[in-house]
C-alpha cells in the first residue's frame, strides 16, 4: 500500500490523505494508468501519444 500512495503522490502530486481514502483497487488502477503513460513517454518509438493509450 505504501508503494502505491508514494507512485501515485511523486506522478501526481495528490496528497496522501487522498489517495488513502481510495480503495485499493482504484489505487492499483491509477498505479496501471501512470505506468502505462510513463512507458510511451519512455518508449523509443517517438511516435507514440498519450492518445494511444486513450488518455
């Protein structure tokens, strides 16, 4: 749980209090969201968009 509020806090500056009153599930879906849009920024392929990933 604590890696879950430290990745979502350090990607999207929510306060902890915030992202504590999530269930663990909606914290482990935007976990999945900030990993999947940190991989196509890092990607080499520079074509890709966040709008590949319906963002």
């Amino acid at each position: 749980m604590y890696a879950e509020i430290a990745f979502i806090a350090y990607h999207f500056h929510w306060s902890y209090e915030a992202i504590l009153a999530m269930e663990h599930a909606e914290r482990r879906r935007w976990c999945e969201q900030i990993s999947k849009i940190n991989k196509a920024m890092s990607s080499d392929d520079n074509h890709k968009s966040l709008r590949n990933l319906g963002v």
